[in-house]
C-alpha cells in the first residue's frame, strides 16, 4: 500500500509548489515581474524536488498514462483548493461539471 500512496504524497506536495510557484504571484500584481519571475523559479526548484521522485517511483506500480492522470487530477484538485482560498476566486456549478467529467475519465484509464 506504501508503495502505491507515496509517489501520490510526492504528487500532492509537488503540486501546491507547482500551483504556488505558477499563480501565487496573481496576489502581488504590483511587484515586478522579473521579481516574480525569480521567486517563481525558486518555488518551481521545490516543485521538481518532489516531481521527479514521484515520477520515478509512481512509475514502479503505475503506467505512464496512469501516472499522468493522477497527476492531473491532483493538478486541478489543488489548484481547485489554492484558487478559493488563496486567490478567493469563486468556484462555480460549471468548474464541478468539468471535473466530473475528468474523474470519468479517470475511470476509463484505469478500467483493466
């Protein structure tokens, strides 16, 4: 069970760097942006600190289709979260339509 829960722990975590180094700028509109830039990078250094673990060993129990699709879902999952409430967007009836359809599609991956 380890086995196939920590490439997804590694995922989660690359993730919120990923979501943090790619849209936590949109908070501070008024710094510049070869500033942002910089801090974006060194964000994104944490993000592949755990990305590429995760591919590495995801890789192990999952295929590589399979690994991508979880990676996506936990993309949108966590971008989902930090968007309400890091960037108090608003989630709307169409954003949970789309994901259901995402999750389908998940099932159709892993469907043997």
């Amino acid at each position: 069970m380890i086995k196939y829960l920590n490439p997804i722990v590694l995922l989660v975590i690359s993730n919120v760097f990923m979501t943090f180094a790619w849209y936590g700028h949109l908070r501070h509109k008024n710094s510049a942006l070869w500033v942002v830039i910089l801090v974006s990078w060194g964000i994104a250094f944490f993000e592949y600190c755990f990305q590429v673990p995760a591919n590495r060993f995801g890789n192990e129990v999952y295929n590589v289709v399979q690994l991508k699709t979880i990676q996506e879902v936990i993309t949108l999952s966590v971008f989902s979260v930090f968007s309400i409430l890091y960037l108090k967007e608003q989630f709307k009836w169409n954003y949970l339509v789309g994901f259901i359809f995402i999750v389908l599609a998940v099932f159709f991956i892993f469907k043997k």
